[in-house]
C-alpha cells in the first residue's frame, strides 16, 4: 500500500489492499501521477454514490487540528438551508481562530431581496448561535457569483496564514473550491475536486497551494442528521436540490386545510383566521393542497404523492411538530433541506408532519 499518495477528488489515502474502504484504486493505476479513488470515480463518471466511513469523532478530530493552527477559517453555509448548515459549537471548535462566513447559493434566493438585506438577516440567525464572524460574503460557487469580493476579503484577514473551509456536508465546499481554481489559475483540470449533491462527498484534508509558503484546504463535512437529504432515496435528490432562482408560491388556506410537499413532509393548517402561506421550495417538489379530513388518506393510497421515503410506510410513521403562532410577525416554518413557509402569524395553530429525525423550527422571514 503506498501511505503518501491521496485521491485528488476526495483527499483520502490511496491503497489497493481493502476495496470497501477510502481510497482504494485496482493495482494497474498505483503508479500514475495523480490518481482518483474508485468512489471519486464512480461518483464523478457513473453518478454512484458509494457511502463514507467517517464519523463525528474523525471530524471533530480534523476540527481540533485546525484549531491548533493559527489560520483563517472560511465558514461556508447553504443560504437555502441556513439552519442545516448550522455546525453546534463551531467557535468553540475553532478556538480563537479567524473566522469567515460564506453563503454560498445567493442564485437561488429572488434577484429582488437586496444583498444588504440578506447579510444583515445572516448576521442576526449567527448571533442567536453565538457566533460574531469578522465579516460575511453572499456568494454561488455555481454561478461564480461575487468571487472576486471573496477573493478581497480572504486576502485582507488571511494575514500569511491557510485558509481552511469548513461546513457540514453538501453546502458546496468543494464546488467553491473548484469555482476559485477555474476562476484563478490557468489550467485547473488536473486538481478538481469530486462534486455532487451527495453528503459527505470529500473524505480528507485536500490541499491547494496559495503561494509559496501558505495554501487553501478543503475539509470533509460533519453530517448533519435534521437535512433532509439524509433521507431520501439518492435517486431523487435532485427533485430537493435546487438548482434555480426559487418561485414563490402562494397558497390562500382556510383553516383544516394541508399542503404536501411531494411525499416527504406536509403542513396542516389546523386553525386560526384565513391566512396566505408563501411556499419556497425546489421547482421540481410538487406543492399538493388538500381538506386535513382527507391528508392521511392521501398519502396513505401511496400513489400520488412523489418522491417518498421508502422506509415510511404511512403517515403516522412520520414525527409531528405542533407550533401556535402568535408574535404579529412574518414568520417561516422551515423543514431542514427541504424549503420554508413563510406566515404572517396571527393566532394559527400549524403541524408540520416530517420524517424522524428531519429538522423542522420556526425563524424570522428570511424573504
């Protein structure tokens, strides 16, 4: 087994003896110059995902090596999922190192919403999960927006140190990587990282020269358990992924009134006044309204409601979360990984049915 040489899609150390685990290659390819590990491979040419052994133990390993170093941390966050994104306890895990936030998917969030307006929303959401950034950057990795902003603002707090970035699985970590290296260098082809929508898709440490004596690392993402891409079917990830502006779409409900979203969660409308619930979830979920008398029997039948998790078989399988909305405020009713309503809440009685497991919280409106 050769112990040096590392994937250059995941960071995971090469070896031939175990195909199950990270960083297997066949024999015949131990000896080319850059080498991509058979699960990079798959993911990258065959869109396979093959699951990753590492555990929260092996992150908060890799997190506490960093804080060892004085560096600069990019905190990169899913602006879509904000509170997925969210890592418990990160400054505590960082020490006193710098930190960054990064927003990545400002494409996706209405063109309308001013940036400032945004910023200043992420600013406060930061604070209740006590954490002060020295400054936050909106951009998309996807779309290449707002790079160069990026760019400027590393260069003023990095101070000759690494840059690490860090996140929970699937915020883009390493499509940000990639976006910078195309964007910067050259001739980039030969040190891409693997991307896709799958959790948890770089394994190790991956290491991209600044300059001379400092350079950038991609780290693996901590799962997060509440995002909802845990547990759908892989197939169908793209159906939650958005990959798009996202439309708004209202619904005017009276009371005992439900929405689902697809088969993967559903909100009843139990009581209060008549009310106008403003959707923001993925094109591709389909939005069903039905009476409550008859949301059980829906899903149930089994056949209409698309995408589903294959392991609920009804709907009572699911958890329940119950909230009664009474601050006269705009608020969103967010499911992690999946979308937000957003309410103007006076006095309705809300219940959002999810699977186990699934984050579901209340926020101040984002939009």
């Amino acid at each position: 087994m050769i112990e040096k040489k590392r994937c250059y899609g995941c960071g995971a150390i090469i070896q031939n003896e175990d195909s199950k685990q990270a960083g297997y290659v066949p024999a015949s390819v131990l000896n080319n110059e850059k080498i991509i590990c058979q699960r990079c491979f798959k993911i990258k040419n065959y869109h396979q995902l093959v699951k990753s052994n590492l555990s929260k133990d092996d992150f908060l390993s890799i997190m506490q090596g960093i804080a060892e170093k004085d560096s600069l941390i990019i905190y990169l966050i899913d602006i879509f999922d904000f509170n997925g994104s969210m890592i418990s306890g990160i400054q505590r895990h960082l020490l006193n190192n710098d930190i960054i936030v990064v927003a990545n998917k400002r494409d996706v969030l209405p063109k309308s919403i001013k940036d400032t307006k945004i910023k200043d929303w992420i600013k406060g959401q930061l604070k209740e999960y006590g954490l002060q950034p020295l400054d936050i950057v909106l951009i998309s990795a996807k779309k290449n927006y707002y790079l160069d902003d990026l760019m400027d603002v590393i260069q003023t707090y990095r101070k000759d140190r690494d840059v690490y970035v860090v996140g929970v699985t699937n915020v883009g970590k390493s499509s940000l990587i990639n976006a910078l290296l195309k964007h910067y260098t050259e001739d980039s082809s030969d040190f891409l990282i693997t991307t896709s929508e799958f959790p948890g898709t770089t394994l190790d440490l991956i290491r991209i020269p600044f300059d001379k004596s400092n350079s950038l690392y991609d780290t693996p993402g901590i799962i997060n358990e509440f995002q909802m891409a845990h547990y759908i079917d892989e197939k169908e990830l793209k159906i939650i992924t958005p990959n798009s502006e996202l439309k708004p779409k209202t619904f005017q409900l009276q009371p005992r009134q439900t929405l689902y979203f697809g088969g993967l969660a559903r909100m009843d409308f139990e009581s209060g006044e008549n009310s106008s619930f403003i959707c923001y979830f993925p094109p591709l979920l389909e939005i069903h309204r039905t009476k409550l008398e008859n949301a059980d029997t829906l899903y149930n039948r089994g056949f209409t409601l698309k995408p589903t998790i294959a392991s609920i078989e009804t709907i009572e399988d699911m958890a329940t979360h119950t909230f009664t909305l009474n601050n006269d405020k705009k608020t969103d009713i967010v499911i992690s990984g999946l979308g937000w309503v957003s309410v103007h809440a006076k006095q309705q009685k809300i219940t959002i049915k999810a699977p186990i497991g699934v984050g579901v919280m209340l926020r101040k409106a984002l939009i």
